[in-house]
C-alpha cells in the first residue's frame, strides 16, 4: 500500500457526500489510526447521551492494535466499498 493510494482516497471522501454517520465514524477511526496509531486519548465518558466526541474515540479505539499500513488499507477499501 502507498501512502498515494491512501492520500487519493482521503481527497475522495471529500469530494463524495457520505451521508451515512456509521460510514463516517468507521472512516474516521481507520484515518486516525492509520495516521496516529493506536489511541492515547482519555476516555470521555457520555454524561447522559454518547457525544460526537465519545463516537469518535469510539470508533478510533476500535481499531486498537491494528497496524497503521493496515489501517491505511482498510480506510482505501472501505472508501472505494463506499462510493461504489
């Protein structure tokens, strides 16, 4: 996988309108963890309802233990599912 491949699909999201917040999330948690690694942040804890905060860490942590370049070929694979 080249970081092209991975840069070209990031410019593709943008282009496309994803509608879908279950799409987005799992987009954003394979991007974070393709480009920061696993995730060190602090739990942010739902007061009474989950938060876009908690989803995004949620969707990050998800992917704990998954290496960046396989990270990365996942984000390009879900993006292409996607758009197809």
């Amino acid at each position: 996988m080249s970081s092209n491949e991975f840069d070209n699909a990031v410019k593709l999201v943008k282009m496309v309108d994803i509608d879908d917040e279950d799409n987005l999330l799992m987009l954003y948690g394979l991007y974070k963890q393709a480009l920061q690694g696993d995730c060190q942040d602090f739990h942010p804890f739902p007061l009474i309802c989950k938060t876009k905060r908690y989803d995004r860490w949620s969707a990050w942590n998800k992917n704990k233990g998954m290496s960046r370049e396989d990270a990365m070929k996942n984000y390009v694979k879900q993006v292409y599912k996607l758009i197809e």
